[in-house]
C-alpha cells in the first residue's frame, strides 16, 4: 500500500471541498500520484492544461538546488490536485489519510510547473526529496468542474495564453446544458453562454481540417508545437469573433450554426481563387493582415448573399470581382495578386490601413449598376 498520512486543516468554499496541507517531493514522485490533463489540439476530450514549458521548469530546478545548498530554497505558492473522489479526514488529530493507489492519480489543476520544477531538482539532488511545498487537494470534483477551476485560476489571478481559454470556453459552452458546472465569475459565465468561441472555433476546425480547403493545415492550434500554419487559431477566432459575429454580420446569427463552416469556406475558396496566383505560400492573404481584411469585409459581403439566400462559391467570387472592380485608383492595387505578396503593400499594412481598405471595398460592392451598366 502507498498510504500518505498528513497534517490537513478542512476547507469549504461553497460547495468546494478543500484540504490545505504539504508533501514532500518524494510524495509527489511515488507511481501514478499526479496526472497533468493536457489540452490536445486535435482532441475534444477533457484535457485542459498548457503544453509544459520545459525552460521554465528547469530554470525553477536550478534555484531550488542551489538554494538547497543554502538551506534557503523558498517556494511558499500552493499546488492545486483535485480527485474525483473523497480522502479520508479525522477531526480530532486533523489528519487526512489516503492510499495513493485508490485515490490517485491525482489531477494537477494549477502548479505543473511547479511540480516538474521540484520533481527535476530531486533528480539532481537527493535531499530535495524531504523538501516540502504547500498543497490544496479538492475532493469529490468531477473533471468539468477542474476544468472550471483552472480557467478560473488561471484568468483570475494570472493569465493564460488566449488560444487555450478559446478551446477551454467552447467545450464548456457544450457542456454546460448538459452538465453541472461549478458558479463561473459571471464574464466567463457570459462568455461560455454566449458561445462565440465554440462557434468561431467550428468554423476554424472545420477551414483547418477540410482538405479541399485553402486554409488546410494553416491554424497552428492551442498546444500544437509543430512548426506548420501560417496563423496561429488566436488571432483567427479573435478575428472571427470581431467581424464574423459582429451584430452587422448576418452570419452571426445563430441559425447559420450549421452552415456557417461550409459557407465560410466557399468564401475563403472565392478569395483565394482571385487573388492567389500559385505561390500561396508567399501570400499575405494567409496572414493577420489578410484575415482582418476579408473578415472585416465579409458583412458587405453575407448582406448581399443573405438577401440572395445564394452562398455558392461563385456567387461570393463574382460579388467580390464586381467591387474590385468598382475600387476607386489608390486602392485598386488590392485587387491584384502581386500586392498580396509577402514583402509588398499588403505586409506593411497597420489596422487602420486596414480597416480603410475594407470600407472601400465595401463601398466598391455597393455601388448600384442601371441597365446600362452605368454606377448609379
């Protein structure tokens, strides 16, 4: 048996329940003590933690031995574990009492870092196996809940990266009529019923994974380390969030959940089709700069199809041939592939240029034709 008994003071918040205590390093290297739950890019599973930045760990390795030799090594900030199960307590001596191989392995919701940090300092030296670092142990929390727990650790009190609270938000968002989940600070809460990371996130999966699609391979997602994608899925989803379910844009309304992938598709493909002569990986459109732009035109552009209930790829593409064509002289150069080229017009742009050049297109597409072909 691997039973662990600790000093433990009982904790309760609300409906949380806490034991505040200590381990030893050793503790924290028996088999199957800890798990680290890891978000996958490719997996919509329950894994929510970042990717371990293996620097940082090492670098809090180093400080530890060498404060070892000191006898003044400091790490006084709490570890969080949780189990989905109970620990037993005892009152009177205010002890908890556990077998490692019943009740773990237990889940890491905050402190990974610290925890390889400390695991890699034993490592190199034996005396760091009796150092002792604070711990937080939740009982009887279910894996939603400690995926709660952690977006709120971690967007409370300092911040994780943006593209893993998408990811984190949008299952929670699919989850959250389904499941119980713990009381959110209420900008998450809103966040999650809002939905707009789950649904911009459908739609950067689906662009991402299609393999007829243009953006195939290109959004390095949440916790990729692969050097692949032009992109990386935060600034995508920001920009989807900020023009594709911006009040204007008729897309934003939830009853394009179904289609809204498929015919934001076609519009990449219509895009793509103008302005990218063969070299696309020397293409801008693929970047920040291009994805701001097409996506701040793109209510001009779904106002128009909407009113046609018409999303065909060649729909899209002659809508958007026809306002290239209307561009007044200064900005007609967005028209053509070449200044789309990495290292040309399109590289040096700042969000202002931007947002000019998506209003004159815009504009461009507007512009009403009589019979004869005259711009009224």
């Amino acid at each position: 048996m691997e039973t662990i008994s600790r000093p433990a003071a009982l904790v309760r918040q609300g409906s949380l329940k806490l034991y505040s205590t200590s381990l030893k390093v050793s503790d924290l290297k028996r088999p199957n003590f800890y798990t680290i739950s890891k978000l996958d890019p490719a997996d919509a599973g329950p894994g929510y933690q970042r990717l371990l930045n293996d620097g940082r760990a090492k670098r809090l390795a180093d400080y530890l031995i060498d404060g070892q030799t000191e006898h003044d090594a400091f790490l006084p900030t709490s570890i969080f574990l949780a189990t989905n199960k109970d620990i037993s307590f005892d009152p009177a001596t205010n002890t908890i009492t556990f077998d490692v191989s019943q009740i773990g392995p237990f889940n890491v919701v905050d402190g990974q870092h610290r925890i390889a940090g400390l695991v890699l300092a034993a490592e190199k030296n034996a005396d760091m196996l009796e150092f002792e670092i604070p711990v937080n142990i939740a009982v009887n929390l279910d894996e939603i809940s400690q995926m709660c727990h952690f977006l709120i650790v971690n967007t409370t009190q300092r911040s994780v990266d943006r593209a893993i609270e998408q990811q984190i938000v949008a299952r929670l968002t699919k989850m959250i009529g389904l499941e119980k989940t713990p009381t959110m600070p209420r900008w998450i809460r809103r966040q999650v019923e809002k939905g707009e990371d789950a649904r911009a996130l459908a739609v950067a999966n689906h662009l991402n994974d299609e393999p007829s699609s243009p953006w195939y391979g290109k959004i390095r997602m949440a916790n990729d380390e692969g050097d692949g994608g032009t992109i990386n899925q935060k600034s995508f989803i920001t920009s989807l969030r900020r023009h594709i379910f911006s009040a204007n844009n008729p897309l934003s309304n939830p009853v394009w959940d179904g289609n809204r992938p498929l015919i934001l598709l076609n519009y990449w493909k219509a895009i793509i089709e103008l302005l990218v002569d063969g070299s696309e990986t020397q293409t801008v459109i693929f970047k920040t700069n291009g994805v701001e732009l097409f996506h701040t035109v793109s209510p001009t552009v779904f106002t128009h199809l909407a009113a046609k209930s018409d999303f065909k790829k060649d729909t899209i593409k002659a809508l958007l041939k026809r306002g290239f064509g209307n561009l007044p002289p200064e900005h007609i150069g967005m028209s053509h592939s070449e200044w789309w080229h990495r290292g040309g017009a399109a590289s040096g742009l700042n969000r202002g240029a931007i947002g000019k050049l998506a209003n004159a297109l815009s504009l461009a597409m507007n512009v009403q034709e009589n019979a004869s072909g005259v711009q009224l």
